[in-house]
C-alpha cells in the first residue's frame, strides 16, 4: 500500500514540475488527427486468384508465405507507421507537456525496438529461407523477382542479437540528438540570422553600409549559432561519439571495412557500376572538383576584384561569401513572399499536371514555431499500395492494377521552416516537394518489372 501511494505521489509530481504547453485550435486538430491515424491504419489483405486450379508448388509457396511471412511483415508495418507519426508529432511540438512528449519518444524507441526483434526473429528469418528454398525453379515472375531481391539482401539485412544491440542504441541515439536539437534556447536567436542577413544584404547593396560593417553585423548575429553549436555540441558530445562508434562496430561485424563502405553497399540501388564502390566515389568527386575548380576560382576573384577592389587573396575574411553573390537575388525576394510559397507550389504542380487530389495527400508544416523541428525534411508515412493484394496462383504475378480508388492513398509530411521571403524559401519547398510528389507515384517492391 505504501509502495503503491509513493508512485501515485511520484507520478503526480511529476506531472506538476512538467512543462505545460497549449497548443492552437489548429495544431490541437491535427494533433488528434495524427494520432487517430494510427489506430486508422489499414493492413491490405493477400489473396491468390486461381489458387485451386494452381500448380502444386505454386500453392506451397503462396501457402507458406501467407501463414509464415504475411502476419510479421503487416505487425513490422504497423509498427513503422507508428513509429514514424510519434516522430512527426515531437518533431512538431504537438506534445502538451514534456512528460508527454517523453512518452511519445519512449513508444518511437520501443516501437522501432520492437520491429528489429521481429525482422530477426528466428522464426521470420527461417520463413524467409523457406520461401526463397520454395522459389528456386518456378517461373519468372514479379513475386519471385522479389523473392529474389530478398534473397540477395538476406545477409546484409540479417542482425544477429549483438547487431541488434548496436542498431538500438544507433537509433536511440539519433531520437535523443533530436530532442537537445529541438529544445536548444538559442534556436529563436538562430532563426533570426536569415532575415538578418537578408537585410544586410539588400542594406549593401542599396549603397546604405559597406561590406566590412554588414561583416560586423553578420559576425554579432552568428554569436547565435555559436551559442547553438556550442550548446549541442556538449549537451550530445557523448551521443555523437557513440553515434560513429556504433556505426563503426556494426559496419565491421558485417565485414566491411567502416561505416563508409556499409553505407554505401546499403545504398547500391540507388547507384549505377562503380559508383556502388567507396573508391570509385572519391575518385569521381576528385575528377568533377578538378574539373570545375579552376573556373570557380577565376569567378570568386573576379566578384572579388569587383566588390573589395583588390586582388582574391589566399583566404577569405569571415563572413564575405554573401556579398561576393550578384545582387540579382535580393532584386527578386519581393516576389517571393514566404506567406504564399506554399500556394505558389501547389499551383506550379497543377499547372505542370499534378491533381489537387495528389496534392492534398502532402500535408505541409511551413512556419517555425516554438520547440518545432527547425530544419526541413520529408517523411513519406505511407506509400501508395493496392488495398488487396492480389498474386495470380497460376502465374505468381502480382496484380498491378491502375492507379484509381482501388490503391490506398499516399502520405507525406513535409516540415519546413520559412523565415523570410525570397527564392531560398521557395528552393526549399520545391525541393522538399518534389520528394513528396515522388512518394505519391512509388510502386511497391514487388510490382516492380
């Protein structure tokens, strides 16, 4: 009894000494939007036309992966989403108090925990074996296409429980990064260095001060970022550094050399020939900055020569690059204002052919606002898929139906942060935007041909 009303005394204490946050009627609707989702989320079901009329071995793999391997890959499915949206609501700052937000960060580190356990359970990893041993000799398809994908990432994929560990604490690591990122104090004083040196550099070149006092100006104002960089630097020093250890412990364990050739072999997919190799990488960089770095060089003394008058000397003084650029970009911030860059995006997207329907599906968060994730990224929660899964027993093909009201609708969420007007924001939201257009268009591993 004593025990029980000293954690009930623990608890509330606790929720006294938190801090409490409001939110807008805004934000406090898509907050419980975000979070009825995932108790919303849907797992498309499988079903295998054909299946009694099928050759034997067809119905012992579709059998096999439909009682062994659907079941832990829709749980890891789920779990991810979740995982993804608690995420998106810290880095938000859709909590009402940090015990909250505590909480939600505690579920995205079991969740993700939880996913790993799954993926390298015994059982889910036997069940792939089987399914890759069933698929050997049967016919060319788009599903056995992607039992073979599974076959050549097996290993890599596979995390043995001390693999586990090192993934965990990879991961938990980042999320507490994250939050010393997310609750810096300096982080409004950093966000005033865009309009600040905006205006500095429309000060100069409207005649009004010289270069070596918007130097002095911009020099002040990055006390800012080095009171954040200073900040972050020692509150995560432990969690970067254990970051790279880990990095490097898990590399090794799968035989690569370090975490530069683990990446890279991770990212193959996404690169052609020898660009999948760590030196043939270097070597390309190497050639393209040979290539452009005598231009480069010749145009940065010749906007010297113009703005200092005096030869480029070996190193620049601080904080000149900005009033080395033409003028031309500050002519056009005015047409720019970061109040309608969103529209002006979504309206550039119809008129190139994108639906207002695709467009609603990319949900966007513009603004900074108090503890919001001051920074940009996209996170694509869902992509599209058929809602039924429909694999031909007869020829294991996979249904690939056109995309209309039978294909679940795709999801993403795009975190920006516009502080002043110009095309730097409007960059920012057509580059951010692109990857949730390419989002909504994805196909699925296993329609690929």
């Amino acid at each position: 009894m004593k025990l029980t009303l000293l954690i009930l005394c623990l608890y509330f204490m606790n929720q006294a000494y938190s801090q409490q946050y409001e939110l807008t009627p805004e934000n406090q609707i898509e907050r419980e939007r975000m979070l009825q989702s995932i108790k919303e989320y849907e797992i498309a079901p499988v079903v295998f036309p054909e299946f009694q009329s099928a050759p034997l071995a067809h119905k012992k793999i579709l059998t096999h992966y439909r009682q062994n391997l659907i079941p832990t890959q829709s749980k890891m499915e789920k779990l991810s989403y979740t995982s993804n949206i608690y995420h998106l609501l810290v880095d938000r700052a859709f909590y009402t108090s940090d015990t909250e937000k505590n909480e939600w960060q505690k579920i995205e580190k079991e969740t993700n925990t939880e996913i790993r356990k799954l993926a390298n359970s015994d059982e889910y990893l036997n069940a792939k074996l089987k399914l890759i041993e069933l698929s050997e000799g049967l016919p060319d398809s788009n599903f056995t296409r992607y039992i073979k994908k599974m076959k050549e990432d097996f290993e890599f994929n596979k995390l043995n429980d001390e693999q586990q560990a090192i993934a965990k604490q990879i991961s938990d690591e980042f999320i507490n990064i994250n939050n010393i990122l997310n609750t810096s104090p300096h982080v409004p004083e950093v966000q005033k260095y865009g309009p600040i040196s905006q205006q500095v550099m429309k000060d100069f070149h409207a005649g009004i001060i010289s270069v070596d006092e918007g130097r002095k100006i911009l020099k002040d104002a990055y006390v800012a970022f080095e009171k954040h960089i200073e900040y972050y630097s020692s509150k995560g020093a432990e969690n970067f550094a254990n970051i790279a250890k880990q990095k490097t412990l898990l590399a090794k364990s799968k035989g690569f050399e370090n975490y530069a050739h683990y990446a890279l072999y991770e990212q193959r997919d996404g690169y052609q020939g020898e660009l999948v190799e760590v030196d043939s990488r270097r070597q390309f960089l190497r050639n393209f900055l040979n290539e452009t770095q005598e231009i480069a060089k010749a145009y940065l003394a010749a906007r010297y020569q113009y703005v200092m008058k005096q030869p480029l000397p070996e190193k620049l003084p601080e904080f000149i690059n900005g009033f080395l650029s033409p003028q031309t970009t500050g002519l056009i911030d005015e047409y720019f204002p970061k109040e309608k860059i969103v529209e002006v995006w979504r309206q550039t997207m119809r008129e190139s052919g994108f639906s207002q329907e695709t467009l609603e599906q990319i949900i966007v968060d513009e603004f900074p606002r108090d503890r919001k994730y001051y920074h940009a990224y996209l996170s694509s929660t869902k992509t599209p898929t058929p809602k039924k899964l429909s694999i031909n027993a007869k020829t294991l093909e996979v249904k690939s139906p056109v995309r209309d009201s039978s294909w679940t609708t795709p999801e993403s969420y795009v975190i920006q942060n516009f502080k002043t007007d110009g095309p730097g924001s409007a960059t920012t939201a057509f580059h951010e935007g692109g990857h949730a257009l390419e989002n909504s268009f994805k196909r699925p591993l296993y329609l690929d041909n």
